[in-house]
C-alpha cells in the first residue's frame, strides 16, 4: 500500500511540473504528419526498363504505393501506333500492360502514359512516365523536335498530335496509320524519342474519326512544304515549323430531326433605341429597332443644330433587319440631329413608328482618341502583310501594310493583341491550304507583346517579328 501512495505521488508531481511548464495541458489526436506530395515512384518491372531482344507482349510495372490509371484511350500511348488499342489493368501497387498487336522484330517499343498515373490516396501524378523496351538488340534513341502552329492565328493547339509515316509514299496520311504519333504542348512543340534512323513522312492532325488519318477536308491538318521527307540520322533532331488549317469549315447539319425553331414573336408596336451617347468618331450611329423593318433611307435625315442637312450619309441595313447604321463624317466634339419620320421603318405587319422623333447628340472630343506609330523590323512586303489587332481572340481592327512603318492619328485606346497576316494572294483574308493541290495555307505571325494605347497620347513601338 505504502509503494503504491509513493508511486501515485510521483506521478502527480510529474504532471504538476508538466503543467507549470507548458502553461496549459492540451488533450488530442496525434496528428497525421505533413501531406504526401511525392508523385509514385516504379521499384521494378518485368521486363526491366529499356530491355533488349523482349519477346512477349505483356508489361508488369510495380510502384511504392498503391496506384491507379486515369483516361486509358486518351493517356496510354504506344509506339510504334498500335492497330489495337493495349489492354491497361491496375490493382494496388501493380500495372499490367498487354499488347495485342504482334510486335515486329528488332522494334524499339515506347509506351508513354502521359499523366494518366496517380497515386490512390492523394492523386499525385507520375507526369509523363514512357517505359521503353526493344525486340531487337539496340535501344533506338534518335529524336525528332519540331512545332507546329495554326496557321490563321499563330498559336499551338494541344488537341493536335504529330505523326511520322516511314519510308512512305506521298498519299500515305490518307489511307493508313501512322508508325509514330507524339502529342503537341500547348505553345505548339512536339518531340519524338526512341526513333531509328531513316526516311519519313512528317504530319500533325486533329483526328476527328480516330482512324488516325487524314480523310476529312474539316479535321486540322499539317504538311511539310511540298510534302518533303524529313530524314532522321544521328546529325540531324529538328523539323521545320509545320502550319494546321482546316480546308473547309464544318457547316451545322441542318437535318438533325428536331422541330424547327419557331418564329420569332413581333411585338405590337415598332420601337427603337438609339445609341447615341458621345457619338464615337471611327463609327456609325446605330439605331436597333425590336422588329425586322424594311426602310426609307431619304426619311432618316442626318444634320447639324441649324438643320442643315449632313452629305455623304450612308445608311446600311443588318442581315438580321433589326440594326441600322448611319455612317457620316463626324467632325469631333460636335452636335448633330437625327431626324427620324414616322413613316422612315416599317415591320411585316406594316407597324410604322407611333411618331416623328429627333434625336439629339454630340461627338466625342479628338482628345479622346491617340495617336499610334508602329515600326517593323523582319516584315516581308512580298507577301502583302495585313496588320491584325485583337481585342481577346477577336480581330478587331486589320490594316494592309504598305511598308515598315503604319501610323493613325485617331485611333481608340485600348490593350491589343497583334498579328502579322501573310495575305500572299492579296485579298484581304486568310486563306487555307489544300493537301491534295500541294497548297500551303498563308500564314500568322502571333506577337506575344500587347499594344497598350492610351488617349490623348502618342503611341510609339518598335516591333522585331524576327524575335
């Protein structure tokens, strides 16, 4: 009894001590430890990696914790292409491959993953994993870089792959698989890896059908100039810049079997609104009528506060008949009037308007507008380039350039995206190439550099396109 009150007493002045010293006592749950962050990391696998004179077609990758595979058919890719599709299984910390193809002999296989590996717990990828193994006695290890860009605005497009068809004829890409296929980045690069030396023939795609040909003038589709073979030797690891567009755009089909949309409901009484506000100076007057009008155009009578009629008035009616456009030459901070008659629009139910109106508004002043100089260096005249500002992915504004420098005195502020057009036939749009007729399409110099425009100022830039 006695050792037992000793022992309990020690115990209390332990506790004691405790408390004096942290202050406070604290009861909880041990805690968990910092979050798992690593992504899983292979231990083995059967055959070992980059395995020569392999005979068997199936794969058995062991990982140091429990995994599983994401998106099979949009992850899993195997070269050379495989006419069917691998059979991909995953249980705890083990992924099985099986090949249903009959591999080819002295064949350097790569299967790449891309970042379809994660982990079970916390979802860590194993990014861009490619286990490599040869039924031959080399490892190829030739490479292939190249960057493909669309053609009409400049940039990458990550849903394209590159395909390499080898020792083949010119009407390949149209009629069978390809022998390698590698994805594309976002900013348009692509590489390949594991490649033996030889002939090719070099194509990106948007494969619309899966065939993995190209068959449709709708899906996106690259070429070399002339349809040129690239060679792949030792020396040699880079591809011209390859340029995707789509030949013709798909048109909506029309016979889809549903009911046609109905016709839209007129209102009983023709109204409009104008916008009219500090009339901007580079752009029309426009009045939006809530009904589809046939118009009068010598019945909207444009003038100054005096009334004396505006010359050189044009009045332009929108496909959709709701939208008129009266365009003028605006002198800046100015007021005008717009005589509007009652009988000037009529609907299809020959609703006219209730009354006569004037409408009445000033100009915006020159201030509010600025002054920009561009300066080109590495512009090609030859090929007719056109000047295309953006406002987002929208072009805004297109200017023909005539030489190096371009300038506007009256130009609306603003932040702008900048493209150089190619326009070699000098028609003033972009134009798609065509496979079939050996026809590059023209082509888009993207500027990553903004045009910042400011009012009331003078806007100068000097922009390298060969950088």
């Amino acid at each position: 009894m006695y050792k037992t009150l000793v022992f309990l007493g020690i115990v209390l002045i332990f506790y004691s001590v405790s408390i004096t010293n942290s202050g406070c006592a604290q009861i909880g749950m041990p805690t968990g430890g910092d979050k798992d962050s690593l992504a899983p990391l292979l231990v083995k696998s059967s055959p070992e990696e980059f395995a020569t004179n392999v005979t068997g077609n199936k794969v058995n990758l062991n990982f140091n914790e429990y995994v599983e595979v994401m998106d099979v058919q949009q992850n899993v890719l195997v070269t050379p292409v495989q006419k069917n599709m691998p059979e991909v299984r995953y249980n705890l910390k083990t992924i099985t491959v099986k090949l249903k193809d009959t591999l080819q002999p002295n064949t350097t296989y790569a299967i790449n993953f891309g970042n379809s590996i994660r982990d079970v717990n916390e979802g860590n990828v194993f990014k861009e994993f490619t286990y490599v193994f040869s039924t031959g006695n080399t490892i190829d290890s030739l490479k292939l870089s190249g960057k493909v860009l669309m053609a009409e605005t400049g940039v990458g497009d990550s849903t394209m792959v590159a395909i390499l068809f080898r020792n083949a004829d010119d009407t390949a890409v149209q009629n069978r698989r390809p022998d390698y296929m590698t994805r594309i980045k976002s900013d348009g690069s692509f590489e390949f890896k594991y490649l033996p030396a030889g002939t090719f023939k070099l194509y990106a795609l948007k494969d619309g059908d899966g065939n993995k040909f190209y068959n449709s003038k709708f899906e996106t589709f690259a070429f070399t100039q002339n349809n040129k073979d690239i060679s792949i030797t030792a020396d040699s690891s880079s591809a011209p810049t390859l340029f995707a567009f789509q030949q013709e755009k798909a048109v909506e089909n029309l016979l889809t079997g549903k009911a046609p949309a109905p016709k839209p409901v007129l209102e009983k009484k023709l109204k409009y609104v104008a916008q009219a506000n500090n009339q901007d100076l580079l752009l029309p007057l426009v009045l939006n009528f809530n009904n589809p009008v046939k118009i009068d155009s010598t019945k909207f009578i444009l003038t100054d506060t005096n009334f004396h009629r505006i010359s050189a008035t044009r009045t332009t009616l929108d496909s959709t008949r709701k939208i008129l456009s009266i365009a003028a030459p605006w002198l800046p901070e100015t007021n005008y009037r717009l005589i509007v008659e009652k009988d000037a629009a009529a609907d299809s139910l020959n609703n006219s308007l209730a009354k006569s109106d004037t409408i009445r508004f000033i100009t915006k002043r020159e201030e509010d507008y600025a002054k920009v100089i561009l300066r080109f260096s590495g512009l090609d005249l030859k090929k007719h380039p056109l000047l295309l500002l953006l406002e987002g992915t929208a072009v805004k504004y297109s200017y023909p350039l005539a030489g190096n420098e371009w300038s506007d005195r009256r130009f609306t502020p603003g932040e702008y995206g900048i493209r150089i057009l190619y326009d070699e036939n000098n028609n003033g749009v972009w134009d798609p190439g065509n496979f079939s007729k050996n026809i590059q399409p023209e082509t888009t110099i993207n500027l990553k550099q903004k045009l910042a425009v400011k009012a009331n100022w003078d806007n100068e830039r000097d922009i390298k396109l060969d950088e």
